[in-house]
C-alpha cells in the first residue's frame, strides 16, 4: 500500500536533499512547498517576505499538493511532501487528512545541529544549487528556530528521526 511521508524539521537540516533521495530511492512523487512558492509566487513578492503573504500562498499550495498526493495514492504511487511542517498543529492537519481518507502516512524528522544548519544555509544561500528556492537571512533563519515544535511523546512514536549531521 502506497504511504504519504511527510518531511519535516528546521530550515538547513537537509529536508529538501533528503527528500530527492528517497523519491528516487522508493519510486515516489515529491512534492516541495519551496519550489512551488519560489514558482507560483517570488515574481508577486515586493520587498521581504511578510509572513501573513507567505502563510495565505502556503495554505493554497498545500491543498493543491493534498489533492495530487491523493490521486497518487489511490493510484498506489507514494507521495513525499516537503512541507517543512514545522508546528504540530500543522503536521496535525495531514494526520487528520490522511486518517480521513484511511491512507497510510509517517513523518521524517530530518535533524542536524544548529551551527551545522546554518552553514549550509550560507553555502546554499551563496551556490544557489539544486536545493536554491529563496535567499534565507539570519532573521529568517532565527524566526523559523522559534516556530518549531519538536514531536511530543505521543507524535515521537510516528516519526522516523533522521541525523544529517553525522
């Protein structure tokens, strides 16, 4: 039976490449919130991201992607999604989605220490490589670290914790 996996963890923990190597590796569809914000929405931002804008475009993404990976798995095709889903409220709504159509879903915790994260936030920021969907500043790496909410006992229990930092 096909899955859902969600991909989650902070900004520079490897998400993005992580999530290109199991789509290869189990044969699944990726669906990666970066690259359709940078592709529907960067030519329309003025100025810095303001995070309201970005959450409304978000939103509208995401129930897009929900509605592809869904043919996908009535298709028996996996579906990975790179949401970033950085509060439980928000890894909730897929639960809740998932449970709803009686799918299949685990959450990947993609985890690597601060410093390390932020250095590749840098190089990725410089080299504007193949993971390049928007420059990220400090303040914006910062605000991202103070919305996370690691998984609870409970949510621990569903998630498969990844290191890239080792």
């Amino acid at each position: 039976m096909a899955k859902i996996i969600l991909i989650s963890g902070l900004v520079g923990a490897g998400k993005s490449t992580y999530a290109r190597e199991l789509e290869t590796s189990i044969g699944a569809i990726r669906f990666s919130i970066d690259e359709w914000m940078s592709t529907l929405f960067s030519a329309d931002q003025v100025g810095e991201i303001e995070y309201e804008w970005a959450m409304e475009r978000i939103g509208r993404i995401e129930r897009q992607i929900w509605s592809m990976a869904e043919k996908l798995l009535k298709l028996d095709i996996p579906a990975i999604l790179d949401l970033g889903l950085l509060q439980r409220e928000h890894r909730q709504k897929f639960y809740d989605l998932a449970k709803a159509q009686n799918f299949q879903i685990e959450t990947h915790l993609i985890e690597a220490d601060k410093a390390i994260r932020w250095k590749r936030v840098q190089t990725r920021n410089k080299e504007k490589g193949e993971t390049f969907s928007l420059e990220v500043n400090s303040e914006m790496f910062e605000f991202c670290e103070g919305l996370y909410e690691h998984p609870d006992k409970d949510e621990a229990k569903m998630c498969k914790f990844i290191r890239t930092d080792r």
